[in-house]
RNA sequence: GGGCCCGUAGCUCAGCUGGUAGAGCAGCGGCCUUUUAAGCCGUUGGUCCCAGGUUCGAAUCCUGGCGGGCUCACCA
C-alpha cells in the first residue's frame, strides 16, 4: 500500500472523529430551497428570509467563534456567515472538522455584510459529503470588477487528467463547457424546427467509411470478426434518404487513428447532415444561417474575437471557388493544369511534392500553405477536383470538378459539405479509383462498400449532406486555442502508477 | 516522428556557474463574533519524474527513459 498523504490523513481523522460525533459523513439528501445565483438575483425579495442553498467550501476563513466561508454550486459562489451563537455549539464544532473541498448544506437567512457581499446567516449546517483529498487552492479578488486570481491551478497535465478539479477550481472552464453543450442543444433546434430527424447510426461497422482517414480496429468475439470504430457516419445516413427520410442528422462521434495536436484528437464530434432534393447551394445557406444563428443564441452577437482576431460570422460569407482562391492568394492559376504542370507549379511556389502525391494532393497542398491561414472571415470554397472527394456529385458544370464545399473560418475548415454523389455506377467508379489509390499504398484511401453501392442502386433521392466539426466550431465560438480545452476527457498517455 | 521548452511540498513557484532544498498559499497548534488574497504568532510536510553516468559530493552537469507543453511534419 501506498504511504497515505499527510493532509489526507488530517482528513481522514477529521472524518473519524465526524462519525464519533454522529455526523454522517455522506448523508442521503438535501432539500434545498435556491441556487447562489438565485440567492444574489433576488437579493431583494430574499432579504431577511431563510434560504437553503448547498455546495463545496471554497474558502474559509475563521475568526474565533465565527467564520465567513464561500461555498460553490453549480451557477456560482456565495458567502456563509456562521455565528457560534445562532448556529449552535455543535454544528459550530462540526464546522471546526470541516476543509476546503467538503460538501456542505446550509440554512440561513439571506443578509448583506458591512462591505456589501450578499451572504447566508448561518442557522443549520450540515456535511453533506467530506472531501478527503486537499485541492489546488485557487485564491482571487476582484478589482474594478476584474477578477483577479492569484496561483491559479493551470498545470495542463494535471488540469486535462484530473479535470474534475480543473472544473472545480476554474470557473471560466465551465463555461466553456456550458456553451458547448448551449451550441449544441441550439443546433439541435435549428435542425429539430426545420423537421429534419436525429438518428443513431453504427460505431461498429464492418467497413468504414465516408471519409479519409485511419480507423481504429476492434474484434467482435461472438462473431470472430474484425470491426472499425467509424471514421464518419455518412454511408449509413445515405442509406436512410435511400430508405426514405428526407432529413436525418446525427451527432457523432468519430474516431480516427491519426496524430493529435491541438485540432485533432483521436475522438471527436462531428454532426453530420443529410437533406433530399437538395444541392450544396442550398447547404451553405443552411450553413451559415445555423452558425450565426448558433453565436447570437449562445454568444449574443454574431461578431466574434478568436485568438485576438475580430470575425464577422453574419451571412451571406463569401464563396470562393476553389482555384480562384489559389489564384488569389498563391498568384497562380492551376484551373486548367494537368499533373505535370501542377507539380511544376507546387515546386515553383516552394513546396516540396512528393512522387507519390496525385493532383488532388497538390492543390490540397498548395492550398493549406497558401489559402487556408489567410482566411480569417468566414469563407464557402467551393468546388474541389474530383479526385479528392470521392463522395461529392460532380460539377453541373465542370466534370473535373466536384460540387463540395468546406466553410473556413479563422484559417480553419470546420466542416465539410457536397451535393451527394447518387449515381451508383459512377460511385463504383470511385470507389474504384480510390482503391487503386489504396493499392498503391495511400492508407487513407477509402474503402469499397457494396452495400452501399446497392443501396444506391435502389436510388437515391438529389441530396445535399453537411458535417460541421463540433469540436472546431467550439473552439471558435469560445475562443480556445486548442481542442483539448474543448474536449472534457481529451486523449492523454496512461499515468504512471 | 523531428525541433525547442518543462517536470522541486497538496497548489503556484525560487533554487545563478555542483556543497544532499526554500517561499507564498493550504494544512496543523494558538489568539480573534461583519471577514473577504482576513490578520498575528508558532509549526508539520519532499523518492527534487525515473534509471544510469561524471564527481569526494548531483535538484543542479552528461546519457537514456517516462510524462507534459509549444511547434513542424503527418493528418480534415
């Protein structure tokens, strides 16, 4: 056994002598009357009235035969006040075992001290959970209405692993995770008012698909079979517009065997989309009048700051086909260029191209280093080769073309979208080349589904499908620069034992 | 995977060019019935990430490893 910690012990015996007292440690119930927020917001009715509120002790400072604490609740903090003589010798005892940490109840009458913080007179007090282990004490003060913190508990290795006690100890990371669940509950609305169904589809599936990317590989015992964590969700849900819905979503989690830094973690959310008889058009009105709808909902303004840059997300966002783009901002016109020129270009603009790379992996290229980062302004770009997307109906106009688009947004894509490929031969054709691909050793190539390809067969309706990147788009919305801030649990090494 | 940086008390950190560790907060004991980074007095607490090496002597220097951060590459 491990040596137990000395402040453990301290509590440990705190807890000991509890019991002894009579005090149970971890009672069933509490029945509490307001939240500290409520307790604050209606001060002036509540004035001089008996409240209940109840919450973990986040400060404590005791004066003898009284002591001020704050405890903290789900919406916030609010100050005790406890008085040996109201609240009693016993409970006042109680008090003296009680640490920083614990869970208590209290009921008192709602007052306002001579330096005007709204606070709880203390009448009953009662250990609702006693907390054993010391945390990271957080100590702050508020100047001109700035809140200022002094030794905030900020080491990431500690915050990520033990995010119980980051969320315990940094109100602002709550909040964080208050408007992603806001950000997605509103997308939900969005999508629920337009009458679009929200459906489950496989994790497990015996072929992944619908993007490009590694999976991670798991074994069905019963069936002795190899299963893929899904990469993507969209081969099931064009399956169900080929089953007849008209509008499904989902939101999923997707996993991919890949690198991880602060865009990318091992698992993350996607909501994908799909909505029969319609085109990628379409699908970037709804896109952007979802995301602006999303900021003014869970921000109040469609007019963000992320990392320091100022972005307007009010619609209409600019379209801007792809190739015009490099054209833009790489100087070069690749509209009409064949492998080899294309190559030539990449060199010429200072990219190292690999032999094994196809046109479709230069432009990307070319268009990571040259486009992407510069567009800060929420941006349509439009019309990818055909090559690189697999998935995307070709161009009405253009053959070589596809009709797909990513909104891009501070220099990142957060989602990724087309007009639906539903033509079944050409689909096969795909498929097809991408398992050249795949022969040639491209692992992110996708995989051949037949059974999709049947179900395309039966015929699926002119669709338009969307996914947006939840992960990302919280990132945006509540200006963090990694998506490991945006991911409660994120993917970490084990710890040593 | 490459580069750079980091790992010292529960938390935040000092510890310069080597002499086996220190502060603040928290904890513990004492005083204190409107304090608020409460205050005053006293005080406990360390496998200096791990393993080797150099040295009379290593938290400090070297090598390797583990974990983390940033970044580049890979990657939607």
């Amino acid at each position: 056994m491990e040596e137990i910690h000395q402040l453990i012990q301290q509590r440990r015996e705190k807890l000991k002598k509890l019991i002894e007292m009579g005090v149970n440690p971890y009672p069933y119930k509490f029945d509490r009357t307001h939240t500290s927020r409520q307790v604050k917001e209606q001060f002036d009715e509540l004035e001089n009235q008996t409240v209940s509120v109840a919450g973990r002790i986040m400060s404590n400072r005791r004066m003898g035969k009284a002591a001020f604490f704050h405890i903290q609740d789900m919406d916030g903090r609010i100050q005790i006040y406890l008085k040996k003589d109201v609240v009693g010798d016993f409970a006042f005892e109680v008090y003296k075992l009680l640490d920083i940490g614990d869970i208590v109840g209290i009921v008192g009458q709602v007052f306002k001290t001579r330096t005007g913080e709204i606070s709880i007179l203390a009448e009953k007090l009662e250990l609702l959970t006693k907390s054993l282990r010391p945390l990271p004490i957080v100590k702050e003060k508020i100047v001109d209405g700035k809140r200022i913190v002094y030794d905030p508990f900020k080491d990431k290795e500690l915050r990520y692993r033990q995010r119980y006690v980051d969320l315990i100890v940094n109100p602002e990371v709550k909040e964080v995770f208050i408007k992603r669940s806001r950000i997605m509950t509103t997308m939900r609305e969005f999508l629920n008012e337009r009458g679009y169904l929200e459906v489950e589809t496989p994790i497990l599936q015996p072929i992944y698909g619908g993007a490009s990317a590694r999976p991670f590989v798991t074994h069905h015992n019963a069936l002795d079979m190899k299963l893929y964590l899904r990469i993507a969700n969209e081969l099931y849900l064009k399956r169900l517009i080929v089953g007849g819905f008209e509008g499904v979503y989902e939101f999923a989690k997707d996993f991919r065997n890949e690198g991880m830094d602060r865009f990318h973690n091992p698992e993350f959310t996607q909501m994908e989309l799909y909505v029969a008889y319609k085109d990628y058009h379409w699908m970037m009105e709804l896109t952007e009048e979802m995301i602006s709808t999303i900021a003014e909902k869970v921000l109040g303004t469609t007019k963000i700051t992320y990392q320091g840059q100022e972005i307007d997300l009010t619609p209409p966002w600019r379209r801007l086909p792809l190739f015009e783009s490099i054209r833009e901002y790489a100087g070069v016109d690749i509209s009409q260029a064949d492998e080899e020129q294309l190559r030539k270009v990449a060199k010429d603009l200072g990219i190292e191209v690999e032999d094994s790379w196809g046109s479709g992996k230069i432009i990307d290229e070319i268009f990571g280093e040259f486009v992407e980062p510069r567009l800060i302004q929420p941006t349509f770009i439009t019309d990818y080769p055909l090559e690189m997307s697999p998935l995307a109906k070709k161009h009405r106009e253009n053959p070589r073309l596809v009709e797909r688009f990513e909104p891009i947004i501070a220099g990142k894509e957060i989602g990724n979208a087309f007009s639906e490929l539903n033509d079944p031969i050409d689909q096969r054709e795909r498929f097809e080349a991408q398992m050249e691909l795949r022969a040639k050793g491209d692992e992110e190539a996708q995989v051949l589904d037949e059974d999709f390809l049947r179900a395309l067969e039966y015929g699926m309706p002119p669709t338009a499908g969307l996914g947006i990147g939840i992960d990302r788009l919280t990132m945006l919305l509540t200006d963090q620069p990694s998506i490991r801030d945006v991911i409660f649990f994120p993917h970490m090494r084990p710890e040593k034992s």
